[in-house]
C-alpha cells in the first residue's frame, strides 16, 4: 500500500472511530440520563478530543 492509500485507509478508521464514540456518547446520555461531560467521563474521553465532540454532537442534536 502506498502511502497516499495508507493516509486515505487511516483517515478512514479514524472517522469510523469517532463516529462510533460520538454514537457511545450519544447512548449513555440517552439511557443513563447524563450530561455530555458525564458521558465522556465514563469513556475517558482525552481533554484534548471533547471540543471536538461537543461540537460533533452539537451538529446532531
């Protein structure tokens, strides 16, 4: 695989991943009644990635 196709396959997993975080996020506030902050505290969700998932969420609700 070159590297252009690796970058591509990469970035690829990586959206799936968060897309698949942001859906755990969106279900644990949903059925344990919890703020978004709760939520991705029960995830470990890193400081640096909850803006992100703020404003993804933000775009849904």
């Amino acid at each position: 695989m070159d590297n252009f196709s690796k970058q591509i396959y990469e970035t690829g997993i990586n959206d799936g991943k968060a897309k698949g975080k942001a859906e755990s996020i969106k279900n644990l506030m949903s059925t344990m009644n919890v703020s978004i902050d709760q939520a991705m505290d029960i995830l470990k969700t890193l400081p640096e990635e909850r803006q992100y998932f703020k404003d993804l969420l933000a775009k849904e609700l």
